[in-house]
C-alpha cells in the first residue's frame, strides 16, 4: 500500500465517486438504501476532509506558500460540504429537500475533486517530490484511525467552526 499522499487522497475520491454513483442510481422511493449510502457518504467525506484540513493543507501551505490561495480556496469549499454534510445528517431521506441536498453536495464535492486532481496535486507533486508526499501520506493513514466519522463528532465541529473564524 502506498503511503504516497496524493494517492491516498485520490483513492478517497474514487470511493466517494463510487458512493455518489450508487445513490444516483438507487429509485426514487428506495429511503432505506438512501439513508444507509447518504450514511457512508457522510463518513467517507468527514474523514477525507479532516485529513486534508489537519495534515495535507497545512503542510503544502507551510512548505508551498506559492499554493497559498488554492489553499484557501479548498478549505472553503470543504466548508460548504461540511454545512451541507451536517445538514443531511439532521435529515430523513423522506425530505422533500433531501435528493436535492445530495445532488448539491455531490456537485460541490465532484467540482472540488476534480479541481485538486487536474489542477492542484500536479503542483503539490512538483512541488514536494516523493518523500515529503510519503511523509505526509503516513502520518494521514496514522490520523485516519481517530479520524471524526459524522459530522458533528467534536473534531468536524472544530473544522467547520475553524473554517467561519479563520
């Protein structure tokens, strides 16, 4: 298994594409499946955003600082999937709003995906080399296990909450 981080985080983006697929393709009236995949959803993006958030931006913005504002700009849209990721949780998939909720989220988060791996991990690849990405990457598999799994566990609260006053 590869420590190399930008493989970690990409193999996270293809669960949750994989995840986001099965809700599309779930009926319309299938409520259970619903709940369980939005369920799954919600812990692959919680954990996948935290690490990001606590290990991968921090260290490319203190070694990068040329990627400054691509930071910024990721961190802010991990906030809006985290606002949405809380709301879905508080929500029954009999809610008329709830298909909708996802499809927003699933939009924000594919456009974010697709942003960092077209765009912004060739940079951060450049940028570190193989080491310093297997050093990051290992010290996220270390935080994966105490990773927050839903949204409002202490940890997501403090990432949304850092987000809004930062």
């Amino acid at each position: 298994m590869s420590t190399d981080a930008i493989v970690l985080l990409k193999e996270d983006h293809k669960e949750i594409r994989r995840l986001f697929r099965e809700f599309q393709g779930a009926g319309e009236n299938a409520t259970a499946q619903k709940r369980k995949l939005v369920a799954q959803i919600l812990e692959a993006l919680t954990v996948h955003t935290y690490l990001e958030n606590e290990c991968m931006y921090p260290e490319v913005r203190r070694l990068l600082p040329d990627l400054e504002d691509d930071v910024l700009e990721s961190y802010e849209e991990h906030h809006v999937a985290d606002v949405l990721c809380f709301e879905l949780a508080a929500m029954a998939p009999d809610d008329e709003r709830y298909d909708a909720k996802v499809t927003v989220l699933m939009e924000n988060v594919l456009h974010h995906v697709e942003e960092e791996e077209q765009e912004w991990f060739p940079k951060v690849r450049d940028g570190l080399g193989r080491n310093q990405l297997q050093e990051i990457g290992a010290r996220m598999i270390e935080m994966r296990a105490d990773a927050p799994r839903t949204p409002s566990e202490p940890l997501a609260l403090k990432k949304a909450l850092d987000a809004v006053t930062a």
